[in-house]
C-alpha cells in the first residue's frame, strides 16, 4: 500500500509536469502496470478477508470499503488492461531513464510485453483460485503479446524483468545473499531428496545451481538441514554478492505458465512441450513421460514440480 501511495501521487503529478500528451500517456502506463500488480498481490494475500482498493483518498475521508479478494483481481486486471492502452499511446520512449534489471524492457512498446507477462499471470491466478474459465483463453491471448520466446534456449530462460540491486553507494543491495555460514536460510531436506536425476544419475541441475553443502548440519525442533540455498551468491566462492538482481518474471516462468494455460485450453501437446522446454534446458532431464492421454492430476504433478525446482529463490 505504500508503494500505491506513491504511485497514486505520482499519478496525480503527471499532468503538472510539462510533459507531451505521448509521455503522460506512457508514464501512466508504467505506473498503472505497477500498480495493477500490487493490488493483485494483495489479493493473493488478503484470501477471505477481503481488502480496501480505492484508498487514493482525502485523509479526511472515510475508509475505504473491504472488498472480496476475487473483486480485487478483477480490479487489478482491468487496471492492467487500461496501462496496456496507455503503452500503446506512449510513443517511442519514456520520459525517464530505468533503473536496472529492466534492460530490454525499457520503451513502451517492449514495456508492454513486460506488462502482459504479468496480465497472463493474474489471469491464470483467478481462473485456478476462482475458477474464471474465460480467464484461460485470455491468459493466452495475453501470453501470446507477451515476451515468451522458445528460440535460443537455455540462454533465453533467464530473459525478463528484474529487481536491480547494486553495490554503489547511496543504492539499494541486495537484502537476501549471505554467507554458507550464516543461519538464517536452510533448505527443507524434501527439497533435496525431491529432485529428480538427469540421465548421468545426477540431481536436476536446478538444485545443484540454487544448493550447496552447509559448512556444517544444523538441527532445529528434530529436523536437520544439511543444505543452504545459494541466493545470488557468486559463483564458485559462493561469497555473498550485494549486486545480484532477483528475477521478477522470466521466460522460464512464462512457459511453465504457458504450460498451464494450454493444458486448460485442450492444446496438452503443446503444453507437454513446454514442460519439456524447461525440463531439458533448465533441468538437465529427460523430456516427461506425460502424454495428452495422462490424468490431470499427473500434469498438475509435473507442473508443480518444475515450478519448484525452476522458481527456487524468485520473486
């Protein structure tokens, strides 16, 4: 809620800035996309409490009302969909430099990919909590102007938006990297005994990349943790690495969506294909022993599993 309150006046300053029609047009864009998004994740959070939306209120007013959590989404989608026709009406470029994690991402029109990224994501949120089933056919119209991509792989998993952090002075770094022998992280010991063995007879190299060995076990109300997760750590010291950037969305999290989506929509070819895309490129492991014939528990099984071991330590 504070970063909508910043947001909101932000919003409110626009038209006093001396800007173009364009640049007004693309700053609310930008803001509005953010904006969408927090109210969704508070959505995600609130559950059956319900939560205020409109709080861009005088401080003299009355609260504003609770509404359900599936009202906010919907909410926040249409809020989403308004910032894609305010991209669109943005011109070639924003009035204002980006901070890092947002390179490629940083005009209008390929902020716009960046912002149906996350509509396909909410889409698919309110059609699995609340069971929109139109919401399915749009997460893919969403998905599809999006920037999802199967060429250059494994490369283009990591493509997407970031949270930038850096080591400069007076900047913010990042909050989560320490040290193997600090205690505030442990992995669960399912984590490492879940992972599945690519054809060496090695764990799935997504665990091996986000895991190591503990300097030493540590025991806590009788469970023992053997391994530390590496959180943007550097590679090979594993020292802790203030100026990791923490992925926000990527590609590899767009086609296990992407998998999803077309699963619900009857195209379970395509969405074993994705599944595999992420298994073999990101995993090391062999391509799934789903079929278009498997039970939808099955999927959902394998679905989950590679969110898993794929979004270990993401936003």
């Amino acid at each position: 809620y504070a970063a909508i309150r910043t947001i909101n006046t932000y919003l409110a300053a626009l038209p006093k800035g001396g800007l173009t029609e364009a640049e007004v047009s693309a700053s609310k864009g930008f803001a509005d996309t953010f904006k969408a998004w927090y109210l969704h994740m508070l959505a995600v959070r609130s559950g059956p409490t319900g939560m205020p939306i409109d709080v861009d209120r005088p401080i003299d007013a009355e609260p504003a009302p609770l509404v359900s959590s599936q009202e906010a989404m919907e909410a926040a989608a249409t809020l989403m969909d308004q910032a894609l026709t305010e991209l669109n009406a943005g011109g070639g470029s924003f009035p204002f430099n980006f901070v890092e994690g947002f390179q490629g991402f940083d005009t209008p029109a390929t902020f716009a990919m960046f912002n149906r990224a996350l509509a396909a994501k909410m889409l698919v949120h309110r059609a699995t909590f609340y069971g929109c089933t139109a919401c399915w056919a749009q997460a893919a119209t969403a998905m599809s102007a999006s920037f999802i991509t199967e060429a250059g792989l494994p490369v283009s998993l990591k493509l997407g938006v970031y949270y930038g952090f850096t080591s400069t002075a007076n900047e913010t770094p990042n909050p989560i990297t320490e040290t193997l022998t600090n205690n505030r992280y442990w992995m669960h010991p399912s984590i490492i005994t879940g992972a599945q063995l690519r054809p060496n007879g090695q764990p799935d190299l997504r665990l091996t990349t986000k895991a190591a060995l503990a300097p030493a076990p540590r025991t806590l109300n009788d469970l023992t943790g053997t391994y530390k997760p590496v959180m943007y750590n550097t590679p090979g010291t594993l020292a802790p690495n203030t100026s990791a950037d923490v992925p926000w969305i990527t590609n590899e999290e767009l086609l296990l969506l992407r998998a999803e989506i077309r699963w619900n929509t009857n195209d379970k070819p395509g969405a074993i294909a994705d599944l595999d895309r992420v298994r073999v490129n990101a995993g090391g492991l062999a391509p799934t022993t789903l079929t278009p014939a498997s039970a939808n528990d099955a999927f959902v099984t394998e679905l989950l599993y590679n969110r898993l071991y794929s979004l270990m330590w993401t936003q």
